[in-house]
C-alpha cells in the first residue's frame, strides 16, 4: 500500500533508525543460555541458523521490499502475488502472534529491569505481582503514545533500544574478560554430542534470527527505502549473528555447560560468572541496558506489527477505521490503540493466568 494509495504518513526512518530497529527485533540475549549447552559447538549452530535461515530471509525481504514498496510488509507482498484471501491470512496471522509475544517481552522486561535493584531483592520484585503489573502496563501506555506521535518520536524507543542491545554484548564481553583476567574460567567441552534434541536448538536458533521483515512493514515510513533497505539489511544482520556468537561464547566461558541449562536467563548466566570473577558490579549496568533493549523490542514488534491492521483497514480487508491517521502526529493511531488494548488484556491474563516468574521464563 504505497503513499499515493492512502497510507499518508510522514517518511522519518533513516539508514540507522532501520539498522537499530532491526537490531532490536533480532537480538534477544536471553535466547543465549537455553541454546549454550553444546558447548562450542553451540557457536556453529548459531553460524549455520544464519546461512540457512537469515540470509534467505534476508534475500527475501530485500527483493520483495523492492518489488512490493510501500506500507504494510508481508500482508501486501502475499496479497500481490497470492490474492486477498491469502494475504489476509498471513497479514492476520503475523499480526496475531505478535499481540501475544509483546505481552510475553512486557513482562519479561519486568524480571530483567528487577535486577537493577540488586540481586538480593531481584528475586522478590521478579516475583512481585505489583511491581511487574506496574512496569509492564507503564512501558504498555509509555510506547503507545510515543508510536501515536509518529515514527518521529517512536523511534528513538527502538534506537535506545537497540543501542542498549549493543552496550549489553559489550558488558557480556566484559564479563568474559574480567573472569580470564583472574583466571576463572569454565571448562567448556570440545563438542557434547549431536542428538535429535540438537535439532531443536537449531529451531530455536533460528527463530531468534526473525525480524529482518519487521521494517519493512513501516516500508511508506522509510526516507529512502532503495537506498537505505538494503545496507541495513546487511549491517542489521551481521550485528546479530556476531552479537548472538559473542555472548554465548562469553557464557561458556562464565558458566560451565552442565549448569547453563538450567538457567532462567542471561542475568543469572553472567552473575554466576561476575561474582567468580570479582565484576559484580555489571550486573546493574547490565539489567539497566537489558531492560531497555527488551523494552525497545516490545515497541518495535509492537508498532511494527500494527501497521498491518493499518493497511488491512486502507484496502476494506478489516474495518476502514483502522485506517484512519492521526490528523497531526500522521500516525496510524487507531491501529495503535487497537494493539495496545489487545496487548493490555494478553498481559493482564498472563499475569493472572500464571506466577509471575512463570510469565517472566516465557521469552
């Protein structure tokens, strides 16, 4: 749906704002621990994910994007080549998803931002029904007026964000250097074995390798999207598979293999291998960084996602209300507020439905 078609929203998304965003959909550091336990084998699973799975997708979007310009992604790509019903389908479905991973991202955030209060009241606010319900429905309201001013202002969530993603490869690292330097280091085994459950990890892998598309959902929102796509693309993608190859060398190196599996997430990986090295000063840092990177991905699948009611709405698929713009911000607010009230109720549920540190071990 291009902007002559009625997408009129104002073009604010530079070649750094798509590489930051893209950065923050992809890189979820606590994805690391889970897919860690084959050792260094574990790093060329994670090299093969990329090869088979993000560059094709990569290629995919690329071509598409320029094929198919405009807002909307992957719902105006499937509707053009396959039909409404088909496009509808995928449009829905992407969409769909995307409602019930943004609660999940809200909550963890919640846990991840309770470290910065200290490990030893970590636990209690992880576990605080009050504390998490309050973070995660404040972050909820915070992005959703931020992305309803426009992409302008939206953006710098998502730039934050990613930025944020990078520093916390980088305190990671510091971790790993800090546990070399005073001579603490796990033993890490050459190779623990390929099984079928091997196989599974690779999934996993590769779904942590999703985002690339996100951007060009937002494609009428790009300043110059054949200029500009394609670089980002590029940089995006080799910023997230060295990031995800990093951190889970420098957990192995924290962490002894045996023990990574067990884990509830990043945080507890790099302060078991932070107080062993004398660096337990990281982990607030790093829950600070962690927090916001979580929370900037949650606004990027958030807004990114929305935009497909947006243009669902332009073409008569879902109610035309939805495309409606803001008559100042340009911003595809009814969509906006549309996701936001379905992801305040998936949120709410997650918290009732469940303990609190359930909800917290999902993503």
């Amino acid at each position: 749906m291009s902007q002559d078609e009625g997408a009129h929203v104002e073009r604010t998304l530079g070649r750094w704002d798509l590489v930051l965003l893209k950065i923050v959909a992809i890189v979820n550091l606590n994805n690391v621990p889970a897919t860690a336990v084959y050792g260094w084998f574990s790093l060329v699973l994670w090299v093969l994910a990329f090869g088979a799975f993000m560059v094709p997708s990569a290629i995919a979007v690329l071509v598409l994007s320029r094929r198919y310009p405009g807002e909307g992604g992957l719902y105006v790509w499937i509707r053009h080549s396959f039909g409404d019903a088909h496009g509808f389908l995928a449009g829905w479905c992407y969409w769909a998803a995307n409602l019930f991973y943004v609660p999940v991202l809200l909550v963890y955030m919640a846990g991840i931002f309770a470290f910065a209060g200290g490990e030893a009241r970590a636990e209690t606010l992880s576990g605080s029904r009050s504390f998490v319900t309050t973070l995660a429905f404040g972050w909820l309201v915070f992005m959703t007026i931020a992305n309803i001013r426009g992409a302008a202002v939206g953006k710098w969530i998502h730039n934050v964000g990613g930025m944020s993603n990078l520093v916390s490869v980088v305190l990671v690292l510091a971790a790993a250097g800090a546990a070399l330097a005073s001579g603490v280091q796990a033993e890490v085994p050459a190779m623990t074995g390929v099984t079928w459950e091997t196989a599974t990890s690779f999934a996993v892998m590769c779904n942590a390798l999703v985002g690339v598309e996100l951007a060009s959902t937002m494609g009428d929102e790009i300043r110059d999207p054949r200029r500009d796509l394609g670089p980002a693309i590029a940089m995006a993608g080799g910023v997230s598979i060295l990031s995800y190859v990093a951190t889970t060398a420098a957990v192995l190196l924290l962490v002894p293999v045996a023990e990574v599996g067990v884990l509830q997430g990043i945080m507890q990986a790099i302060g078991i291998g932070a107080h062993a090295a004398g660096a337990a000063w990281l982990i607030i840092p790093l829950a600070i960084l962690m927090g916001l990177a979580i929370g900037g991905s949650a606004s990027a699948w958030f807004a990114g996602s929305a935009r497909i009611p947006f243009v669902a709405g332009l073409t008569s698929a879902l109610p035309e209300a939805l495309g409606r713009v803001h008559p100042v911000y340009k911003s595809p607010y009814v969509a906006l507020l549309t996701a936001a009230c379905c992801c305040a109720l998936f949120t709410g549920l997650s918290l009732v439905g469940s303990s609190v540190n359930e909800a917290t071990r999902c993503c």
